[in-house]
C-alpha cells in the first residue's frame, strides 16, 4: 500500500510535467523524442522498484542508485515548474516580458535549462550533504543528585537506511567518527538498514558495526523501513 501511493504520488505529477514541458519548452517537431526520452526515464523508479527491488549485484543497486535520484530530482522539477507557471500568471497581468520574447526558441532553451540545472543543483546539493557527517554537539546541565557520575556522553544516530546503494566507505567513515567520540551510550535511534538479508552489502555493514567500539552499553530501535533487523554483537 505504502510503495502504491509513492508510485501514484511520484506519476501523477510527472503527467503535469510532462504535459507542461512538452506544452511550454519544446519545438512541434521535437516532440515525439521528447516524449520517448521523457517516458523512459520516469519509468526507471516505477520499474527498478517493481523488478530489481533486493536482487543483489551491479546492474540492480545502479538502476536503484539512479531511480532513488530520480525522486527528489522530479520533486523539485515539478516545484520549479509550478514557480515558471505562477512567473507566466504574473507576466501575463504585468506584461514583465514581451509575448513575442517567451516565444522565441532562445527563451524556451534558456528557461528549460535554468529549470533543469535548478532541479539537478538541489539533488548534488542533497547528495553532498548526506555524505557528509556532520556532529552536532550539545550540552545539558543537570542537577546534581545521589549519582556519582560527572557527565555522560551519548551518541545517537537514525535514518541511514542503508542499502545496497550506499557507499560502504561513508559506514566506514561513521565507524571512525563514534570512535573519535567515545560516547558512553550508542543509542541507534531505527531505519539504520533498508531490506533483508538478500541484500549482500547489509553484510558488509554489520561486519564494520560489530568492529566499533563502543565504551558503554548501546540501545536499538527498529524503524518502519527495517524488513529486517539485523542483530550486531558490538562486543
């Protein structure tokens, strides 16, 4: 039920997109290439989802690689184009740009890749910044009653959902990071992984968890996207 409404969620505005792309950006005469192409690449999440879904090796985790881009990459085409559309409504009370200069082949390249290069900034953007490990500190001060502890450190993470596609040097680098800390407590807060044990890298991960050390007791969550949990001895 979950996968149907995220396929519906995902089709019904690529329909508005591609009826608003072809309508607004492209030449009569391009439009039978731009519909093959178009059709195409939004099938990729749809059927990558449907038939390669947890099949492990190379050809599977890169069309899964690609549709999982392709989400957020639709997302924010659709949010843009919405943006050019309510640009046309204010330009056509407001007479901002000449009718005859939107028409203009030059304009319709110049817009269609503004809107394109938008759409892909954002996604490398998120890509980036997921990669990326970032530490955030705080500090809460509590009053001091019958415990004869000074401080305590916690570490807590949640949502890598870690799957075939991720990079199994970014786990490695998280492995680094909590022993750059020393927490005293682990808390693994859900969705650490995403599918089952036909998933050949989920053994790559568990190996480089169980090799971390931690210096106090850990606590795990299981998370809506966990099929499965996999159980790691951390001693």
């Amino acid at each position: 039920m979950f996968f149907t409404i995220i396929i519906l969620a995902y089709l019904l505005p690529n329909i508005y997109l591609f009826l608003q792309i072809g309508h607004r950006f492209i030449n009569k005469g391009y439009r039978f290439s731009y519909a093959l192409i178009y059709i195409l690449i939004v099938l990729i999440y749809p059927l990558s989802n449907l038939f390669l879904r947890g099949i492990p090796g190379p050809f599977p985790s890169f069309m899964g690689m690609i549709a999982n881009y392709l989400l957020p990459f639709y997302l924010y085409l659709f949010l843009f184009v919405l943006v050019f559309d309510i640009f046309l409504l204010v330009n056509w009370l407001i007479k901002i740009v000449p009718a005859e200069k939107m028409k203009s082949t030059q304009f319709k390249k110049t817009g269609l890749s503004v809107i394109l290069l938008l759409s892909m900034g954002v996604v490398i953007a998120g890509i980036i910044n997921f990669n990326t490990i970032h530490i955030s500190d705080y500090q809460i001060d509590i009053p001091r009653k019958s415990a004869k502890i000074d401080h305590l450190k916690i570490a807590f993470v949640a949502d890598f959902h870690l799957s075939s596609g991720t990079d199994v040097h970014f786990v490695e680098r998280f492995a680094e990071k909590i022993a750059e800390i020393k927490p005293d407590l682990m808390i693994f807060g859900g969705d650490i992984v995403e599918g089952n044990r036909g998933n050949g890298s989920l053994g790559q991960f568990e190996k480089i968890f169980s090799g971390i050390r931690l210096w106090g007791p850990s606590v795990r969550t299981a998370g809506k996207s966990e099929i499965m949990v996999i159980e790691v001895n951390f001693r």
